[in-house]
C-alpha cells in the first residue's frame, strides 16, 4: 500500500470522501438482511415477499443511478454525492418506522433512488480524480469501504439482536442509519469537482443539457452500454444472490445462532474487504478484464461448494474467508472499468446507467432465489443463481476491450476537434494539467 503515500493531498481527501460514502451506503442498505428472518417471523411473510422487498430498492437504484450520473454530468459529482448520502440515509431511518409489507416496501424504493446514486456520483469521482496509474488500486480501496460498512452492520446486528427483543432490535437498525447523512459536513469541506470535468464543462460554456440522458444510446455507444450492462448484472446478481439470502440460510438452513451467524457473515466481510484490495491491485497489474475473469470463475466454484457440498459448521466457517474474498472482489475492476470505457461528457451518464441497470438486472436474483426455494433447498438455489450470474458476466467481458493505464485527460483531447485541443493555435495561455 505505499503508493498511498504517493498521491496528493485531494486525491487522498477524494478517496476518503468517496470511500466513507460507500462505507454509509453500505451500512445502510445492509441492514435489510440481517433483519429478514425477524420480518418474515413477525410479519409472517414469504420468502418471495422477503425477496421483493430487498428487490425493490434495487430495481429503483437503477433509476436513482441514471439520474444522478445525468446529473453529475450537469452540476457535479461532488453536489450530487452530497444529496445522494442524504437521501439515502432519511428513508432508511424512516424504515424504521413501518408497520407493514406495503410501507416498508415503499420506503425501500425511495431509499434505493439514493442508494443507486451515491454509486454513481462517487464512481465517477473517484475515478476522474485519481491518476491513471493509481486507478485501479484507488477505486478498488474505496470500493473495499464497502465491506467496512457491511461488517458494521453485521456488528450491531449481532449487538442489538443480543441486547434488545426482536421486534425492537430490527427497528433500532433502520434508526442508526440516519447518522450517514453527517458524513455530508467532511465532503463539503474538504472536496471539489475533478479537473477533467470542470475543463469539459468549460469547453460547453457551463452547459449541458438532458438531451444527453439518451447520448448512451447513439450508435457510437450502444453496444458497449448494452455489454457494460451485462458485465455489471453479472457482477451484481451473484453478490446480491448470496448476501441477501446468506443470514437466512445460515440461521433457518444452518440452524446458526443471532451470535454464531453474526461471526460467520464476520469473516465472509474480512474476506471479502481483502479480496477488494486485492483485486484492486490486480486491476492494475494484469488488466481490468483478466481481473474479472479470475474472480468470476473462482466465485461460482466455490459458492456452489458453500451451498451444495454436505460441509459442516467448521468447514463453512472456514469456506467463508475464499467466498467473501472472490464474491466480492470482483466488484474492484468495475469502478476504473467503466470510467475508462466512456468519454467525460456523458462518463457521470454511462456510468450511473450501467452499473444501475445492471443491479436493477442482479436485483431480480433475490427474488428468483425466494421463488425457487420453495421447490428447491435455500442453499441449491442460492447456488444455481449465483453461478449463472457469474457466467453471464465472462460472456460480456470477453467483447470489451481492456482499458488498463488510460488517461483521461489524453482521452478527452484527443475527442476533442483540433482548433479546441489544448495548446492549439487559438488556445494561447492554457495549458494541459
């Protein structure tokens, strides 16, 4: 980790900002799953139900993606992240006050309009920021944050669950996460927009429009849209396949206790903040694609091992290490992937759209899982989808190209017609930075 020390004081305030909002938004859109099996107990839900509900905020982050990467293309990355962690925070504290399947499912969809979006406006950012050489390993160390938020919920899950009765403890979750919305103070602070987009915003005279919503869908990008969409359904529906069903499956399946599922899921997260890190550095080392290759593979091999295999609790307890480390580091390519496979304009667009479309495509995979657990065991089904994910993702990748080591600014000038290239006849006195 010493090239940390090598980036500068805003690349390292930009990585705390966007590492500390997916910290929160992790934490917060977590919560959902440690407290399924109190909902379907106390409410008496489905499974499916169950599954719909942690579908639902997934599907509208979709939504809440596209708009806010369209809008951080028009205002900013920095406003937009900004609104996003408080948008999100406020529907999940208000969460903590439904009473009933349609209420809490309405909740859900409003809080995955910020979920989504924080995404979007913290991607581009990150990676607009951060030199091209440092890319990989940078969006992949934030992207790690992710899991620090997971694991803190997995700890109050295991706190709360233990101190206070279900009916209470479950509520209380949703109420914490409206501390999220303070993170907003240090991002105001401390960063501002990325040069390349400021340079891009001047070069439209501070313009943009939302004619640009649908730019995505010009024949000059169609097909890398619709293959980027895949890449991140793939990387998506196997995360969400396992994560959101794995507390249940580990207390109902398992017959786990609150505090043994608690500790299990605990070193799945550990397992997977290392295999983030890891594949950050990958990313940059072996290429972006390679990077998902490797992960893919591995993940569906041993998924379907957790799942399938007649292991016992010790066995599983140490599988959970490998399946958090590859389930999840897989995500570390994406962030660098994207930002570098589309131009700045409409980057903040493509990339909200995307990573969003593809979730709203991996959020049906809980749904699916719920559906086909009534005829199948929770862990067959479990494993069934995750591997399909996985393999609709090597499928995708195989037909984009590998954008390790671009430069943005280079990209971005050599987009641009000759007479408006930096250093061009009728550009005196500005300069590349």
């Amino acid at each position: 980790m010493g090239w940390l020390r090598e980036l500068d004081d805003r690349e390292r305030k930009t990585m705390i900002a966007t590492g500390g909002g997916w910290a929160l938004d992790a934490f917060d859109v977590q919560v959902y799953s440690f407290v399924v099996p109190t909902l379907i107990s106390l409410w008496g839900i489905s499974r499916t139900d169950a599954g719909l509900l942690g579908t639902a905020a997934l599907l509208i982050s979709a939504l809440g993606g596209w708009l806010t990467g369209v809008l951080a293309d028009r205002f900013g990355r920095v406003r937009m992240l900004q609104i996003t962690i408080v948008w999100f925070a406020v529907f999940t504290f208000l969460s903590g006050f439904t009473s009933n399947f349609t209420e809490l499912l309405i909740c859900r969809g409003l809080q995955g309009l910020g979920f989504g979006g924080e995404w979007a406006a913290g991607s581009v950012l990150i990676g607009e920021v951060i030199r091209a050489q440092y890319r990989g390993r940078a969006v992949g160390v934030v992207q790690a944050s992710w899991h620090i938020g997971w694991g803190a919920s997995a700890i109050l899950f295991t706190l709360l669950f233990s101190l206070l009765p279900a009916d209470i403890a479950w509520r209380a979750m949703f109420w914490v996460g409206l501390l999220p919305a303070l993170f907003v103070l240090y991002i105001r602070k401390s960063v501002r927009e990325p040069d390349v987009f400021d340079r891009a915003r001047a070069r439209d005279g501070g313009e943009a429009t939302f004619a640009g919503i649908f730019s995505i869908f010009a024949p000059a990008y169609l097909v890398r849209t619709i293959l980027c969409v895949l890449v991140a359904a793939g990387v998506q529906g196997g995360y969400y396949a396992l994560s959101i069903w794995l507390p249940t499956y580990l207390k109902t399946t398992r017959d786990l206790s609150v505090l043994n599922t608690g500790g299990y899921l605990l070193v799945i997260i550990v397992g997977a903040w290392c295999g983030c890190v890891a594949a950050a550095h990958l990313a940059d080392a072996i290429g972006r694609r390679r990077t998902f290759f490797v992960f893919a593979i591995a993940a569906s091999v041993l998924a379907f091992a957790y799942t399938h295999l007649p292991l016992g609790d010790t066995a599983i307890l140490l599988l959970g290490f490998p399946l958090g480390f590859c389930a999840n580091g897989i995500f570390a390519p994406m962030g660098p992937f994207l930002t570098e496979l589309f131009p700045t304009r409409i980057r903040g667009t493509a990339q909200g759209f995307c990573f969003n479309a593809g979730r709203a495509i991996g959020a049906l995979f809980p749904t699916l899982v719920g559906y086909l657990s009534a005829t199948l065991d929770l862990g067959q089904a479990i494993g069934v989808f995750t591997v399909g994910a996985y393999a609709i993702l090597i499928v995708a990748a195989l037909f984009l190209p590998e954008t390790n080591g671009t430069d943005l600014a280079a990209e971005q000038e050599r987009a641009m017609p000759p007479h408006e290239q930096l250093g061009a006849p009728g550009r005196s006195g500005q300069a590349a930075t």
